[in-house]
C-alpha cells in the first residue's frame, strides 16, 4: 500500500480509503439498509490488514446503520489501526447546542472518544453561510480542544466559485471533492483541487468511479479504445490510477462491497504513484471520456443529492 501525507498534521494516509456508502446487504432482507454485517466486516477488516488506514462514513449511510456497524467491525483492535472519517448532518441543526448534541450522539454509536477526520456534509456556499452562522467556528474550537474533533473538513457539491469562497472562509484541515476523469471540469474540478492543495489542505476524493459507471464492463465503443493500450488494465484500474496521477490528491475513497473488488482496488493502489501515467495513456484516457460523453444522456453517479431528478 503506498501512503501520502496530510500536509497539516504529518498522518501518512492509504492512498486508498474505504468508503462505507455502499456496503454489502443481507440477500432477501426486506427493505434497505440491512447491512450483511459479517461480510462487511470481514471486508473492512481485509481491507485493513492490507494498509488501508482510512476509512469514511455517515449518519445516512445505510440509513442509519452504518456508524452503529462500524463501532463493531473495528473493534478487536481494528479503531486504533485507521483514521476514522464521518460527518456532521448540518440539516438537523438548529442552533450551536445541536451540534455538541450530534457530535457526541455519533462518537456513542461509533463507540469512540474522538473522530480523526470530522467533515461538515454535502455544502455549498448557501450551507456553509448558514452552518457559519450557527457557531460552528467556537463549536470546532471547543471540540479539537477537548480532543472530540481532531481534524475540520467539509465534503462539497456545488460550483468551483462556492468552493474556493469555503475554502478561504475557514482554516480547514482537509476537504472531500467528487473528482474523476469525468468530472474534471464539474463540482470543485481540477481548478478546485489545485486550489485546495495550493492552501495545504488533504484533499480526499469521493466518486472515483463516478457511482460504478467507471468500474463496470464499459459498452463497446469505450472498451475498443481501452484495447488499443500496450499495457492491459481494468476499467476500474484506469480511472483510480488517472486520480491518483494528480500529486493534489490524498486519499481516494472507494465504496467497495466486492471481495474481488478490494483485492483489484489493493492491488492497484500499490502502483498509484503521483505522475505515473505516461502521455499516451492520459491521451487513450481522454478518448474513453470523449467517448462516454458521446454515449451518456445524465451525469449520474447515483449518490441521489440532487433528487428529485433534474433530468427526471
């Protein structure tokens, strides 16, 4: 596993992250949500044992189910392996005591004393004003100093002026985008991603694979130009080596809940060095986005943020 370095506190981070949005279900189980808690724990704890070391989730996440799960898959030891990512609901904030509220509700359910990576979820400009509003600056102070709340950062859908306006609003420790060969000019993009790097904040990255569609056997028309590579690799091998070509990049987070899957993913993170890429495979990437665009009706990764559906 090779590692990078968060630059505002020396961690050396798994350039690749678990993602916990996307966790395997129990098969036949009614409803959604209904985590398969032994493959899943099985899963991170494979994952773990092969250098991942961070690992990201949310009070949505599996409706619910998700942090209470993660407090049992990382016991046995497995806390105090990894960096532990969650976030901040800001929608079920009303004043500056809900905050305290949620953060401490959250370490109960992840049975922990402190959160390594704590991030204000999914704003925009309009959010981060609000939640500003609301006290979050004494609400942070207060809690790294009594060691709740370790590192600041927010996860962020909206346009690059947004981002670079939050970004300079605060002194955050790191921030999430959504960043792949798809997206280099959608969201925070790759001006965002400089842009962030440049003010020394880790930069993680969500929706490396854009939701799967990136991973998934391609159609016909993107796998003939794949094959016209001298070196063979994966759908999903090139989309997380064309992110981790950027040196901006900390951590790549991927929602894996495929045994094969982790091991592909692994495996490929032992070669995800910065600048690795030569220029005909970035210029073989560029022809499979072109080609994809051609093909796509929607933008979707499936994240569902934007329901209901702008393109119905």
């Amino acid at each position: 596993m090779l590692y990078r370095k968060m630059t505002k506190n020396g961690d050396d981070l798994s350039i690749l992250g678990y993602g916990c949005m996307r966790l395997p279900q129990k098969s036949g189980s009614p409803g959604v949500g209904k985590i398969d808690e032994k493959r899943a724990t099985e899963q991170i704890r494979m994952a773990i044992d092969n250098g991942v070391n961070y690992i990201d989730t949310a009070v949505p996440y599996h409706m619910g189910a998700c942090e209470p799960f993660l407090s049992k898959a990382l016991s046995d030891g497995y806390r105090d392996r990894i960096k532990l990512a969650t976030k901040m609901p800001h929608w079920d904030i009303e004043i500056q005591e809900d905050m305290d509220k949620l953060l401490n509700a959250q370490l109960g359910r992840l049975k922990t004393d402190h959160i390594d990576y704590y991030l204000i979820h999914g704003i925009n400009d309009k959010i981060w004003h609000n939640i500003e509003a609301k006290g979050l600056t004494d609400f942070v102070k207060n809690a790294k100093t009594d060691g709740r709340i370790i590192n600041i950062g927010f996860s962020f859908h909206g346009n690059n002026d947004a981002f670079t306006t939050i970004v300079d609003a605060y002194d955050w420790d790191f921030c999430q985008i959504q960043y792949n060969f798809l997206d280099e000019q959608n969201q925070a993009g790759k001006k965002g991603l400089k842009y962030a790097a440049s003010k020394e904040l880790g930069v993680i990255i969500m929706e490396p694979l854009r939701g799967g569609l990136l991973g998934k056997a391609p159609p016909a028309g993107v796998f003939e130009i794949w094959d016209e590579a001298d070196e063979k690799r994966t759908p999903s091998e090139w989309a997380l080596r064309w992110v981790w070509n950027h040196p901006e990049v900390t951590v790549v987070l991927s929602g894996m809940n495929e045994e094969d899957h982790i091991k592909e993913n692994i495996n490929t993170a032992n070669a995800g060095y910065a600048d690795s890429l030569s220029e005909a495979d970035l210029a073989l990437i560029q022809k499979v986005e072109e080609k994809y665009r051609s093909l796509m009706k929607a933008g979707c990764t499936g994240c569902h943020y934007c329901m209901p559906c702008p393109n119905g």
